[in-house]
C-alpha cells in the first residue's frame, strides 16, 4: 500500500526510503504517463544532488520507458532547468527528482506537462495518487520508451544571460552560498560571461548537506552568508535554496532582504525593460511591491500564494513578472516558471547600474516596517480567524478581504492571518508605517491568537 501523504498540493514529497523508494517512484512514472495520455512521446527527466536522488531517478524512468514513452535524462541539474528544458524543447512533460529545501532524508518529484504547466494537487498530482492507490496502473506497453542522455547547462546559461543586458555592467563582488545545491553547477557558466568576482561558498553538490541545511527562509541558515559579505567587503550575497529555484539576498550590511522586497526590486528591474507591464504578487506581499509597480506605470495584480494559482492568472494576464514573499518568483519568458537564477542576476543588473550598494535601490521604495511570518500553533484555526477578524472589525473600519486567508488593513498598518495547508499553524505577517506601531499591533495580535 502507498502512503497517500506523499502527495501534497503542489509536489510528491516523503522520507527516503520508508514513504518514497524506488517501487513507488517507479508507479509514479508509470502513472504520470497514464494520466497525461504521455505514451508514444518524450518525457524530461532530471534529478538533484540528494542522495537517493539517482535509485529514485532511475526508478522513474523505469515506469516512463513501461508506460511506453520516451526520456530525455539531463542528470544533475535545477528545477529552473528542467522546466526551461521543457518549454524550450517543446517536449510533452517533464519530472524533477527533488525535495528543494527539505532535510537531507527528504525526495520527491516536480512534474510538469507541456509548456513546463506545473501538475498540482488538483490538477494532476490527486489523479496519479488513485491511479496507484486504486490498482488500476495498465499493463506495460507493447514497444517501451528509450533513454537518452543530454546536457543543457550551456542553453540554460544563455537563456538566464538573456534576461539582463550584460553590456556596461560595473565589477561587482558577489558572494554565493549554494548550499552544496544545485546552483554550484548551473552558476558557473553564466558568472563566466559577467564582469563580477564571485565569492563561493559551497559549490560542490553534496546531498548530506555537511554544512548547513538547503533552506534559505531560515535565518540560521543565513547567518555564516551574511558574516561572509560583511568580511568580503562585497556588494551583495545571495543565497539559493537545494533545487535552486528559490533565492534570498543579503545587502552589503549582512541584512537579509525579504522575500517581497526582493520581488520589488525585481519588478523594478521588469518594469525598466517592460514599460507598462503587468506584476503579479501574492497577497502577504509589502505594499511597496504594489506601490512601485504603480509609480513605475504598470500594471499590479493582487494574487493568493502558491504556483498552481500564480501560473496561470500569469498565463491570463500575460504577466511579464509575478513574486511571492517565500522567494519564488516567476517570469513570463521563462514558461512562466519560477527561477532564482533569473532573480539573481535581474538584481545584479540594477545594482551594477547604479554607483550605491543594494541599500541605496532599497530606501527610496519600501517606507514601511514589517514583523516577518510568525507561526502560531492553534488547534481551531477557522474559529481563531473569525475571533480575530471580529475584534479587529468592531474596533474600527478597516478594509476586510479574504483572498488567501485575513487580510485586515486600516491604512497606516495592516495584516495577513492566514492557515497552514499542512500543520495545525496560522501564519502571521504585519507591516506598518513605523516601528513603534508595528511592535503594539504585532503583540496586541500574538496575544489574541495565542490567548
């Protein structure tokens, strides 16, 4: 029997080898091709640099050859890279053999249709779950599929480099902590092509993960990278999470810069070679991101979080950009997937333009204070939200919506409360005009949840 937990809303995710091993993996792909009608077609495989990452592969491309199509195995490479493989060679669907920024004990699988459309929860990942839950799984096809090797390292690279103009760039100095991911490998071609000297902190792809964890959101994992800019003397650090898709950027003065802010400042960059275009943002989102896209003359569309939702009102809206405060952030030429590699350098860009540090890019478009996500175990989360929202709204008048969770906004401070898909949390945000407003109403709400 399958464990069903493995499938969550936007991956395939479990412990190696106890819920995920290369039985399941294998009914996996078999399954992937049945549901998406793949047989008779071309399937992109790659994997990550996790230990059980090359049996799991293999046992994949096992039940994709079964189910009768073929594969494309580009190895070790980042979840970017699969799904701009996909897009760029115009194949019928793709899988990445990942558990991004989970523990090393972790895998799982990233799977995609044509287009690089990633499959979720609902749209793809619950079909595959019952089609092996049920038993149903056809029988093996008649001719199975074949197996081929390629490497898309280069095309990659010059796909990333297409996103800036490399002309003019002034030398900047960059440290990188990889996390002994996947952006060890897929950096290096495209720093060869830019006037910047890069600092590497662990480049070699290394699933024990001897240094510190894939996971970048976490501050402890930023500690050692941001110690490394101050001593440098650098321009800025960046830092990427296991699969690479995810970046987080420290400034010249060790300070992290939020996931949201971030998306600013690359939607900055969008707007300067797209005018008027249209930004995509989630809805824990700083009002600065909003704010400057409106200043800069585009267009701003308030979203829920989470890929399945952002990737096709992007595909709707012809979206040039779209940003999530977690560190995803989605670009239209990229298939409309998610890169950290293409965050990155949109953000060299602007800072090798411009004569002051990350700081300087900063200060003039974020006035605000924010308390950063807070978790709060609460056992009856639909009960607490109405609890909160009807303190909040017999208070005053504020502006009430419930997009993806609560959002109260009374002007001058405003906040998101909004569940856990996965755990028994709700997740706070709250950002304000200055600091003192900011730390009463961050403790006026932490002691109404957690009373």
């Amino acid at each position: 029997m399958i464990d069903e937990s493995i499938f969550k809303a936007y991956d395939i995710r479990g412990l190696y080898p106890d819920t995920l091993d290369e039985d399941v993996a294998k009914d996996i792909g078999r399954a992937f091709v049945t549901h998406l009608g793949l047989s008779g077609t071309r399937v992109i495989v790659a994997r990550d640099m996790r230990l059980s990452g090359e049996a799991l592969e293999r046992a994949f491309i096992e039940g994709v050859t079964e189910a009768g199509a073929d594969v494309l195995d580009l190895g070790l490479v980042s979840t970017d890279a699969l799904y701009f493989a996909v897009g760029h060679l115009e194949e019928s669907g793709g899988a990445m053999i990942t558990a991004s920024h989970n523990p090393k004990q972790y895998n799982g699988f990233k799977l995609c249709r044509e287009n690089a459309i990633a499959l979720s929860g609902e749209h793809g990942i619950g079909q595959i779950r019952d089609l092996i839950s049920s038993g149903k799984l056809p029988a093996p096809a008649e001719h199975p599929g074949s197996v081929e090797q390629s490497d898309i390292a280069g095309d990659y690279a010059k796909h990333c480099l297409g996103f800036i103009d490399t002309d003019g760039l002034r030398r900047l100095k960059i440290v990188v902590d990889a996390g002994n991911g996947m952006a060890g490998k897929m950096l290096p071609p495209i720093f060869e092509e830019l006037p910047f000297e890069v600092v590497p902190m662990y480049f070699e792809p290394d699933g024990s993960f001897p240094n510190h964890p894939p996971n970048p959101i976490e501050p402890e994992n930023m500690r050692e990278l941001q110690e490394r800019v101050v001593a440098e003397g650098a321009d800025f650090g960046v830092a990427f999470d296991g699969d690479a898709d995810r970046c987080f950027v420290v400034d010249e003065k060790g300070v992290t810069i939020s996931g949201d802010l971030l998306a600013t400042l690359v939607a900055k960059g969008v707007l300067e070679k797209e005018p008027g275009a249209t930004i995509l943002y989630s809805a824990v989102c700083s009002k600065a991101l909003p704010e400057l896209v409106e200043r800069e003359g585009g267009k701003a569309i308030r979203t829920k979080a989470g890929h399945s939702i952002i990737k096709p009102q992007m595909r709707s809206n012809n979206a040039a950009f779209g940003g999530e405060h977690s560190g995803h952030f989605y670009f239209r030429d990229n298939y409309f997937a998610d890169s950290g590699i293409i965050a990155m350098l949109t953000v060299a860009e602007l800072v090798a333009r411009q004569d002051g540090p990350v700081s300087a890019l900063l200060e003039p478009i974020d006035p605000y204070v924010r308390s950063g996500e807070i978790n709060s175990e609460v056992e009856d989360q639909q009960a607490k939200l109405r609890e909160v929202e009807e303190h909040y709204t017999r208070t005053g008048d504020p502006e009430v919506d419930y997009l993806d969770g609560l959002t109260v906004d009374f002007g001058d401070w405003w906040f998101n409360l909004r569940p856990s898909n996965t755990e028994p949390l709700l997740r706070l945000n709250v950002e304000a005009s200055d600091a003192e407003t900011l730390q009463s109403r961050r403790d006026e709400l932490l002691e109404l949840i957690r009373g």
